[in-house]
C-alpha cells in the first residue's frame, strides 16, 4: 500500500512538474513569525525578460523603487516593489483561477502593481483598489503584500474577484507563513504550475520557522539560490567536494533556481512606529546564483546604484555581468541544455564555484547594510549616508566582479 501511495504521488507530481516560462516562487511572512519582528515578501521570478532593472519612480502619490523589464522604457509594468510608507507587493502568476470567459483582456497584473506601488499605504487600500476596478480586471495571480501597520496577505485575484490569506492568521498560516508558487488554492484543483517547487520551498521555510531562523539573509542565502528537488531528493552542495574540472549535469527545471530565473528579492518591512522609508528591498538582480543582494530604500531624489539601474530602455551592469556567468552554468546550448546544470560551476572542492566566489563580496554588503540600518532605526535615516553607502556598493561590486570574472 505504501509504495502504491508513493507511485500516485510521484505521477501526480511529475504531471505538474513542467512549468510556464512566465512562473515565480514567492512567500509572505508575518511579522509575528519572524527572527525580528518586522513582515517579509519574498519573490523568485522566473521569466522569459532576462534583463531587469531597478528603477526609482516619482510618478504617483508616492514615491517607489520597482522591479522592471529592461525594454520597459516607460517602467509602465512594474514585477515587485515597495514604497516610502511601507507598502509593498508582488505577485506569481497563477494558472487555474482564470474562468471559462473570454479571456482577451488579459495581463495586466504589472499594470496593477503599479497602480498600488503608486497609491496604496495599506492593505485595505489595496483591497479597495483591486474591489473599484472595471470587470473583467484582466489578472490571474497570488498578489503578496505587506505593508508598515504589520499586515502580510496573499490575495488570490481572477478577472471577476479575489480570495485574501492572511498571514497573521493562525488558521490560514499557523507557521506565520504562506507560499505560493504559481496556482491558487482557490482555483481549479490539478491544474497550474511549481508544485514541486512549491514543496521545496514549503520544506524550508517549515524548518527555519521552527528554529527562529525566518529572517531576509536565510532567505537570500538558501530559497534564492535553492537548487534542492523535493521529489527526487537532489540537492546541488552535495556535490561540493567535486572538482572544479569535472562537469556535473542535474536537471533543475524543478528547482527554485533555473535556466529561465531572472531575478530573486526579498522585501523587509518596519516594525510599529519604524520609519516606514526604512522598508528595506534586497534585490539578486539578474541571474540569482551569478548575483549579489544589494538593499535599496524608495527615497525621493537619492538615485539608485548604478549597478542596478539604468536609463530608458538600457540594461542594468549587474544584470548583465550575471547573464555572462549564467553560461558557465548551462554550457549545453544546443537541444533541452537550458535544463541541464552544471553543478561545479556553482560549487565545487576547490571553492572556485561562482556562488562560493561571490559570497564574500555579498557577506561585505550585508554587514555594511547591518550597520547602516541599526544607526537608521536608531536615528533616523540620511540621505547623504545613503548615498555614499550606495556609491561604496557600486564600488565593490565593479571591483570585485572584474578581479573575479574580468567582467
């Protein structure tokens, strides 16, 4: 009977294994259930747009840091962000919510992003939005959002309506958090995508709630650059004590990290009576396992790091520096490579692997970043201290990738 069981699962499983080229792994977390206090979003996007940017916007009521496609010129869709009140958001694109309607007026969930990144302070004004607008509303995702009152919700949205999961609920989330990979629970039962990479996360996350340990560098430092397989049991670091010289191919069309991942951040609130600007955006920009986190904060009139940003419809220096490494891990570029990776790229015996290299110059941002916010949380945020901070980032990683990787 067991291993009947185990046989129904792994063919319900391998079913909804293959994923769209538009998918993302995201959670929400409540402040309740974090190592500080203070709510987290994160969210590992997967996407066919390689090239992303950061982009500071002063186009609405507030101002905003977003997530954009490089060819955006405009930055008219935004794929996560947060504002200086403490708002912030992020969506999956779900797979089984949409009904059997005409389904022409589509995508818009970028736009709508946007829209709240713009005028939202709360999660009620998000409901109101998402209640006012025309029906159809064109959208089929889980929207994440936390704002700086300590709310932290999902919110499953179809063309006609939404389903709200709040994270502070213990009968919706009695670990304090929620995953969403891309399909609602409220939808079509079977249908959608990333359940595989939904478990991966789920197990995770489930350990580091247990042991105090959900906080933004457990998340940047294992769910963004997770190549762990639930079902086949694979995890990439056992592989560490291979050669740099020796190719060793998985298949990580499964994994939270793959060929089509372009991006992966996490997104610190406040805890009651912070400083909302403190709201703090960690963003891998570019391919995560080539990619260092770097913390940005929506200020007016403080220009991002050049390394994350760039005008109009140019693409961003880090972005482009992890898309030439990216080869090094899917050098089969011919057939089904892109789901094939070479594992001693990442890590290897030696320590030559590309996330292993890239540790310290990261470890150098977070206890800069550390250091910085305790002072800000203490006595107020400075802008020409984030500034300077900023312009020692952009320092280090130009450094550090051209005596690295000569890029």
């Amino acid at each position: 009977m067991k291993l009947i069981k185990h046989i129904t699962l792994l063919s319900f499983l391998l079913g909804l294994a293959y994923g769209s080229s538009m998918a993302c792994t995201t959670a929400v977390i409540s402040g309740k259930s974090t190592k500080d206090g203070r709510p987290i979003l994160w969210k590992h996007r997967d996407s066919e747009s390689y090239q992303n940017k950061l982009r500071l916007f002063n186009d609405g009521i507030f101002t905003y840091v977003g997530l954009i496609n490089s060819n955006d010129t405009n930055g008219e869709q935004i794929w996560g962000g947060n504002n200086e009140v403490g708002f912030a958001i992020m969506n999956s694109a779900s797979f089984n919510l949409r009904s059997d309607k005409d389904a022409s007026f589509k995508d818009q969930e970028g736009i709508i992003m946007k829209k709240a990144l713009q005028t939202c302070k709360t999660l009620e004004d998000f409901e109101n939005l998402l209640s006012n607008l025309p029906k159809p509303m064109g959208l089929e995702a889980n929207f994440g959002v936390i704002d700086a009152k300590g709310g932290a919700a999902y919110f499953e949205t179809n063309d006609e309506g939404f389903v709200k999961f709040d994270a502070n609920d213990k009968k919706v989330a009695p670990n304090g958090y929620i995953i969403r990979a891309n399909y609602s629970f409220t939808g079509r039962e079977n249908e959608g995508y990333g359940y595989i990479r939904y478990m991966n996360a789920e197990k995770e996350f489930f350990a580091a709630a247990g042991t105090n340990q959900l906080d933004p560098t457990f998340i940047l430092k294992n769910q963004c650059r997770s190549l762990e397989n639930f079902l086949t049991e694979v995890d990439v670091k056992s592989y560490q004590n291979l050669s740099e010289n020796q190719n060793n191919f998985i298949v990580v069309k499964d994994c939270i990290n793959r060929y089509i991942s372009t991006s992966s951040f996490v997104i610190q609130g406040v805890k009651d009576k912070e400083d909302p600007k403190l709201t703090t955006m960690w963003t891998l920009l570019g391919f995560p396992l080539a990619s260092v986190a770097v913390p940005t904060w929506s200020i007016k009139n403080v220009d991002l790091p050049a390394i994350l940003s760039a005008k109009q419809d140019q693409n961003a220096e880090l972005c482009s520096k992890t898309l030439e490494l990216k080869k090094r891990f899917f050098p089969v570029a011919r057939g089904a490579g892109e789901d094939y990776m070479n594992t001693t790229a990442a890590y290897n015996k030696e320590e030559t692997g590309i996330v292993q290299k890239l540790e310290k110059t990261e470890n150098k941002i977070l206890e800069l970043s550390k250091l910085n916010l305790q002072n800000w949380r203490k006595n107020g945020l400075n802008k020409k201290e984030l500034e300077a901070f900023y312009q020692k980032v952009d320092e280090l990683i130009n450094t550090d990738y051209k005596t690295l990787f000569d890029l």
